[in-house]
C-alpha cells in the first residue's frame, strides 16, 4: 500500500466523521467554509462559516504561513496533501488542532483552488495532555497493573482449560504472543494471566489501546520524544521505554496506523525503539503481547495489518471461543458473578433459578462474557437479599428477545410511517443493545457495531443516549 493509498482509506473511514471543509482560490481567499461539528451549536458552526468565507486564509489563521498550511501547499505544488495534527490559532487566539487531506483543484492544466477536509482532534489533544501532564511514570505504571490471573479465568470447558495450560507453558518466553476473540470474550484475562505467571510479574505491565488515540498522539505515547522533536515537545519517555523488562499490551492493535506499524516492526525485529527527535535508539528488553477482535486469518486475507509484522506479533497465538461455542461456561460463569456482585453490593441473594438459567444458557451472547455479567450485575441489583434471581429481575431485553419479540412497533397494513423515522428508531434501538452488551464502553460497542467511535459518539448525541 503506497502512501495515496492510506491516505485515501483515511478519508473513506473518516468521511462520516469530518468536522468542516474548507476551499480556498488560487490566491489564499477562502471562497467556501463549511463546518458541521457536533460538539458545537448550530448558531456557533453558522457564525463560523460566515465569519471566514471572502477572507485570505492568512488573516483568519495569522499563525501559518506558506510552508505549515496544508492548503497553501496544495496550490503550490499541485500535490495532495495529509496533514496530522495541524495547530493553528485564529484571529482571536482560540487554538484547533485537525488531521486535514487536501486536493488541489486542477482546471484546463492550470491549480485554480484547493479543499481540504478536516477532523477535527482539538478536544482530544487538550484531554490526553493534560491527562499526562497530571500524571508521572510512577502513577502511570500502578494505573495499568495486570489485575488477574489464571485464577480470574473461570470456566469448566475443555477447550479452555487447554488455553489455560497453555499459558502455563508459554509464560516465560520472550516471544510476542497473539490474543484472538471476539468483543466481551476475556482477552484482558489471558493477557494479564500471562504477565503475572511470567518471571516478569514484579516488573511493569503497560497497556495501549490502539483504537481510542488518535495517529499523531499514539506516536510520541508509544515511543516517546525528545525535546525540539516538534512544538512544545518536551523529553519523555514512552510507553516501551516505561515498559522496559515488562510487558506492553496493545489492545485492538488492528487499529494501529500503517506508518505506526512499521516503526513497531522495527521494535519487534531489533529489540529497540526510536523516539521522535531522538538521533540513537534505546535497546528493549520487552515482551509484546497484542490483541484483536479479528482472527489472525481474516487480517492477512483483508490486509487490515502488515503481513510482516503480523507474522511477527503472531510467533504464539491464543483464540479464545466465543461464549456461544462453549455454553458449559455459562453456569459457573453466572454463579461467580452473584457471588461477586454480592460482595460488591453488600446484599446475600441466593442464587438464580432454573428457569433464568435456562433462558440464559438458551441465548447466543453476542456480547460474550462481558454481556453475561452486565445481565447478571442488572439481576442482582434489583434483587432482594435471600431472594433467588427469577426471569422478573432480569433485563427486559432478554425476555423480548426471548420471545422474539420485534423492535419496531407493528402496523396495520393501511399504516405507512416515513422511513426515515422507523430507521432512526431502529438504529437507536441497535445502539442501545450494543451499549448493554458491552457495559457501556463506546469503543466496544463501536466495534460491536462496526462502525468508528466518532460516528457511534455523534449518533449517541443524535438520538440523546446517555450512558
């Protein structure tokens, strides 16, 4: 994949989520500004675009200049152009940082223009700066510590029982090791099981969620930098330098940007890193574990990762089956959760009935464990103590599914409602699922759903769902 191509797949994941669009003639004037970010008012976007349009980009953005505006570049050299993590200020001093692509536009063989689309990350570089401002390596490291381990892994099926010797097996190796399974499946317990039966349990535990930082952030977070690297970039380590005779768990790692998973391949094969600045890399002694909601072969027929360092991520792998595969886990899985959730509750109920076990060894689980526990959390907190959990403590949702109920009201066959509407009321009722399946974390339920966190976040908004 050359260089056009990746930024071509930026703009098709990202163009449900692009923030504004900007076109500028072949003198600098900005001739059209669009910008239609949730996070603002209706009122607030307008003023925006009115305010802008008619003025040279220079007055408006007096912060750039020829050689740091993407769209000056674009009528220049005719180039396309993308840009991560562009900082501008405007005339009044209100910072923006965006990843912009930029075409120039071309007429008779001749640049007359150029437009540039823009995703707006402003919010998220204020958020994780000032988050690791706040925080030292210290804090940091006892913040991402392996919380089980094998122990935390119940379950009575065969299948697991072999990944669970296998982890015994494999924990003293320094090979990468590969976590396959679905959203909800229990990745985190493998991986945190195999650190701490590992020599390496009294050193530290790192983990990276690849999918929820955006490219130019998860770079320096990663890797680290060093002073005068880019504005503002001050000397810190990264996540590998503070992992170093530890582990480094990057969660979701099919997420990673391409130009990212090169430098990681140089981690994997020379046993270093590289810091942004930096001019000499720092060797590693670091155990690599990564994971994916996607099978080791459906990445490479789907090119979703680079294949070498694929092969190299995947020298062991462990592929959890999903719940529905193994339903003799259900039982014992349920039964550890009234008693956890009792101790966390204060309360004693006694148990669940039959009858709710049965309705819950008869369902699919596409939310996996993770589902499982959250109906089970639901049940106890409405139970009283002595009580035993029956079918009217649980979720609504699982009797309605149960009896296969439809989530869109029935009509009469002389009732016509606008599509629009009923497939508004079924998305938000997709939504809603895929929030209580996975105890409502965006990023799973984005996953679940198979849709970007930025879109899942602005329909969350849309139809007013709260968490």
């Amino acid at each position: 994949m050359n260089k056009n191509d990746e930024q071509f797949k930026w703009l098709l994941e990202s163009f449900n989520y692009i923030d504004s669009v900007t076109i500028i003639d072949n003198k600098g004037t900005i001739i059209y500004k669009k910008r239609f970010n949730p996070r603002f008012t209706d009122q607030e976007n307008e003023e925006s675009n009115l305010w802008a349009t008619g003025k040279k980009l220079l007055e408006v953005f007096p912060s750039l200049d020829y050689s740091s505006s993407s769209l000056l570049q674009a009528i220049q050299t005719g180039n396309l152009i993308y840009y991560e993590g562009q900082s501008v200020l405007n005339s009044q001093g209100k910072e923006t940082v965006t990843n912009n692509l930029t075409f120039p536009i071309i007429s008779r063989g001749r640049i007359v223009g150029a437009v540039e689309l823009s995703r707006d990350d402003t919010h998220i570089e204020k958020d994780l700066n000032s988050t690791i401002i706040r925080t030292n390596s210290k804090q940091r490291s006892e913040m991402m510590t392996a919380a089980y381990s094998l122990d935390d892994i119940i379950t009575v099926n065969d299948r697991m029982m072999e990944l669970k010797h296998m982890v015994e097996i494999i924990a003293d190796s320094s090979s990468s090791v590969m976590v396959t399974g679905e959203t909800g499946v229990g990745k985190e317990l493998f991986v945190s099981s195999i650190h701490n039966a590992s020599k390496r349990k009294n050193k530290p535990f790192i983990a990276v969620n690849c999918a929820a930082l955006p490219e130019n952030i998860l770079e320096g977070l990663l890797f680290g930098s060093r002073k005068g690297a880019f504005t503002g970039a001050e000397n810190k380590k990264g996540m590998f330098e503070e992992a170093n005779g530890g582990t480094i768990y990057l969660d979701e790692i099919n997420s990673m940007p391409m130009m990212l998973q090169a430098k990681l391949l140089r981690v994997l094969q020379e046993k270093e890193v590289l810091p942004l600045g930096a001019s000499k890399p720092i060797k590693l002694d670091v155990r690599i574990i990564a994971s994916t909601n996607t099978s080791v072969s459906e990445l490479l027929s789907e090119h979703k990762m680079r294949d070498d360092m694929l092969y190299r991520l995947s020298t062991i792998v462990i592929n959890i089956p999903p719940l529905r595969e193994r339903k003799d886990d259900i039982r014992p899985l349920a039964e550890h959760f009234v008693k956890k959730y009792n101790r966390e509750f204060k309360k004693e109920v006694s148990g669940i009935s039959e009858d709710a076990m049965k309705l819950f060894e008869s369902r699919r689980w596409n939310g996996n464990v993770r589902e499982l526990e959250h109906a089970v959390e639901a049940a106890v907190n409405v139970a009283e103590s002595g009580e035993i959990i029956g079918r009217r403590h649980l979720s609504a949702y699982l009797i309605e599914e149960e009896h296969g109920q439809d989530m869109i009201p029935a009509m009469d066959s002389s009732s016509v409602l606008p599509l629009s509407e009923l497939v508004d009321a079924f998305e938000r009722e997709m939504i809603i699922k895929a929030l209580n399946s996975c105890g409502n974390k965006i990023v799973d339920a984005a996953k679940l759903l198979k849709i970007p966190r930025t879109s899942l976040q602005y329909k969350m908004q849309k139809y007013n769902i709260t968490r």
